[in-house]
C-alpha cells in the first residue's frame, strides 16, 4: 500500500498537481479563520467540547497577532508553528509551479509521513476524548 502512495507522488505532474490543491485548501483555511477572527468567533472547540483547553488554544490569536508584529505569544508554541506552516505553505507553493526529480517528490513524502505519524499519535494521546475513552 505504501509503494502505491510513492508511486503516485513520483510523478512531477501529479506532485504539482497536489500542491496547487495543498495550497488552495490552505488559503481557503485562512481565509476561513481570518473572517472568524474579525467578527469575534474565536472559540476553541476543545474547550467548548470537554470543558478544557487544548494544546493549540490561543494560535490563532498569536498568528494574527503576529501579522501584526506583535511578538507576545499566549501560546509557547505559536511562533514554531507560524514559521513551520509559513515553510510548508512556501514549499508547496514552490513547487505547484516547478517541475521535479523524483528524488524530491519521494524524499517529500518520507519527510512528511516521519513527521505526520509522531504528531497524529501526540495529538491523539492528548486529546481529552481519547483520554476519556481510555478511563473506561
């Protein structure tokens, strides 16, 4: 199954391809929070949901604080996360435009399957309806 994914990622059309999706679905993310953000809706989920902060509560605040020059985080991990989403978002835009080696588009999806997979099980392990689950 894992050959089948590389395969596909191989090709520099198909990598271009991802990337300009990668990059529209990000902008539309953006987007998205940035008119959340104006009209005062900014709730983390988490804390509606379980009654508790969640490890990312006060990033979206600290990214636009930050486009704004404002450097004091409420979040110790927004300016990492910031600088690693600008990164990727530069990156993939980059390369929906540029053609490529396989070497990159492999070497690309190593990098990010070796970092997703640590992160997805972290996440999961501090998620409050996991923990919950795992009382029972």
């Amino acid at each position: 199954m894992a050959g089948w994914a590389f395969v596909i990622v191989m090709h520099s059309d198909v990598y271009r391809t991802v990337n300009r999706i990668v990059v529209c679905a990000a902008a539309a993310c953006a987007c998205t929070f940035a008119v959340v953000y104006f009209r005062g809706a900014v709730v983390c989920s988490s804390r509606v949901l379980y009654g508790e902060s969640c490890i990312l509560c006060g990033c979206t605040r600290d990214f636009f604080d930050i486009l704004k020059g404002d450097l004091n985080m409420r979040n110790p991990l927004s300016l990492g996360l910031f600088c690693v989403l600008g990164a990727e978002f530069t990156w993939r835009l980059v390369f929906s435009f540029a053609r490529v080696r396989r070497t990159v588009a492999r070497t690309d999806a190593i990098l990010h399957l070796a970092v997703a997979v640590p992160l997805l099980v972290y996440l999961a392990a501090v998620n409050p309806l996991l923990r919950e689950a795992l009382r029972i």
